[in-house]
C-alpha cells in the first residue's frame, strides 16, 4: 500500500508543482507581452490551474496517509512540520489565486495581484520538497 500512496504522492507533486510553475514562468515571460494578449493568455490558461489543485489534493491525501506510520515520531521530525507548513503557505496562494481570477470578469486588475502569489506558491513548493527529501532522508 506504501508503494501506490507513494505513487499517487509524486503524481500529485508532477501534477501539482508542474502545472504551478510553469503557470509561473509564462506568467513571467507573459509580462513583456502587450497588456491585451497577457491577460487574455493568463485567463486562458485558467484551466492550467486545475490540474495544479488535483495535484495538490492528491499530495495533501496521500501525505496524510504516508505520515500515518511516522504519527508517534512527528514532534521529532522539525523538516517534517516546515514541509506542512510550506504546504499551507502553497494552499492558501490557491485559494486566493481562484478567489482573486474569480474577480477579473468585473475587476480587471485583480489579474495584477496574482504573480506575488505565484512567487510565494513557487518558493514554499520548493521549500516543501527540499523539506521532504531532508525530513525522509
């Protein structure tokens, strides 16, 4: 059971962290782009952003289950609490990220607001997997 948890886990990391930063990096280069083509992209690519939160229930399911034999050794695992604690950081950037594209139909510039939640989602990913491999290593 180990091994398909472990599976569904980095499907959802490729899922998740994948899709997410490459939003990342299109919303960077989308930025030398004419205003008109850059937002009508980024609302376009919305979708992207779907598969970034399958992946990211799929990680925060199946972590759940893999913590389950490491339960009674938490309090000793400090890499452990700052991988969840990046994963909070990156869920909350996905609810404000859909909260805020949810407000670009009648407020345009809520599309402005959405890269410093790609930064941070970007560098709490990062940080969460450096985390992982530290905390199970």
């Amino acid at each position: 059971m180990r091994d398909v948890l472990l599976l569904v886990h980095f499907l959802g990391l490729v899922l998740g962290a994948g899709s997410g930063f490459a939003l990342f990096f299109i919303g960077h280069l989308a930025q030398r782009w004419p205003a008109e083509a850059r937002r009508e992209t980024m609302v376009r690519l919305f979708a992207l952003r779907y598969a970034s939160y399958v992946g990211l229930l799929l990680l925060v399911l199946s972590g759940g289950a893999l913590l389950r034999p490491y339960s009674t050794q938490l309090a000793q695992m400090p890499w452990l609490w700052v991988k969840a604690l990046a994963v909070t950081v990156i869920v909350i950037c996905a609810v404000l990220g859909v909260w805020r594209m949810r407000q670009v139909p009648q407020q345009p510039a809520a599309l402005l607001r959405l890269p410093i939640l790609g930064k941070v989602s970007l560098a709490a990913s990062v940080l969460a997997i450096l985390a992982a491999v530290m905390a199970f290593s």
